[in-house]
C-alpha cells in the first residue's frame, strides 16, 4: 500500500511473525481482511501459532473468515521454541503435497533444517494434537481432520483389540 492506495500486484508469500508480541497479538479481522486482498490465488500467508494450546482456535476462526480456501498446520521442530510449534499456512489454490523437486534441487540452496524428505512429514499432526482436533464439540475442522480422525480411531481400536488379547 503506498499513499493510501493498493498496488495493482499480488503477493505470492506473506510471513507474519507474532513471536515478540503474545500469540494473541493485535491483528485484527480486518487486517486479515485487508491481506487476503493482497494475495494472489496462489499465494501462502504463513503465521505461527504457538505449541499446542487454546489460541488454536482463534488463528484459525480469524484465518478462514476471509475466505482462504486450503488451511493446513505445519508442524515445524525448532530449536528456539518448544515442540511441536504449530504455523499455519493458508492458500486459496497451493498444494502443499505437489511439489517441483527438479526445480527446488536445481536451486542448490543449502539448507540446515529443511530438505525434500522431511516436506510431507511436516504436515503430520503429534498424537496429542490430533487428539486436541478429535474432541466432541471441538468447532475448529482442521484441513486435514478428516484424514486424522480415521486414523486416531483406528489406533484406538487397535489398542483395545491388544488389551483384550492380553486379558485372554
């Protein structure tokens, strides 16, 4: 924004970085309003949450009431904060599992806490959290829930049919 008005072009990443303020910092509605303006479709706006916690909820409520299409929680091991640390990304078009490796492998960009192998992992949820998404009345629908749900279930059941074994 210069002089009051929008530029005519769109941004492909925008990284909103909350740690110096309290993780229920003052970005308001209409901030994230006004950035979803901003974004092209392709776009990614990325802030971090925190590790698990209640304020999940209220990242997500402002994210997805401006109509971002794809939410998805990254979970992301770093040595500055305790783990899990949860970002959020949202999108109205990326997908987060259909990436160009040719092309991130021939930028040669040395890295220290990233590489290809770890990309879909960073999209799984820690137990706890999956159990925090699978609470009754829980109105937070993570993107991937869905998926969780079944597999959390299916552990559950399997822990039972151990149990009953082990009683026999």
């Amino acid at each position: 924004m210069a002089n009051g008005t929008f530029s005519e072009d769109l941004f492909d990443l925008c990284v909103i970085d909350t740690t110096d303020n309290p993780l229920r910092s003052p970005w308001t509605n209409a901030f994230f309003g006004d950035l979803k303006k901003l974004m092209a479709p392709h776009g990614v706006v990325t802030q971090n949450i925190g590790s698990m916690g209640d304020w999940l909820e209220g990242h997500y409520k402002r994210h997805v009431g401006y109509g971002f299409n794809k939410y998805h929680i990254m979970n992301v091991n770093t040595p500055e904060y305790p783990s899990p640390y949860f970002l959020a990304l949202m999108t109205d078009t990326l997908d987060m599992s259909s990436v160009d490796w040719n092309w991130w492998s021939g930028l040669e960009i040395p890295t220290i806490y990233y590489h290809p192998s770890m990309h879909a992992p960073l999209f799984e949820l820690p137990l706890e959290t999956q159990n925090y998404y699978n609470l009754e009345g829980m109105p937070w629908d993570p993107y991937d829930s869905r998926r969780l749900k079944k597999i959390w279930k299916n552990a559950k059941m399997e822990a039972g049919t151990r149990r009953l074994k082990a009683e026999l």
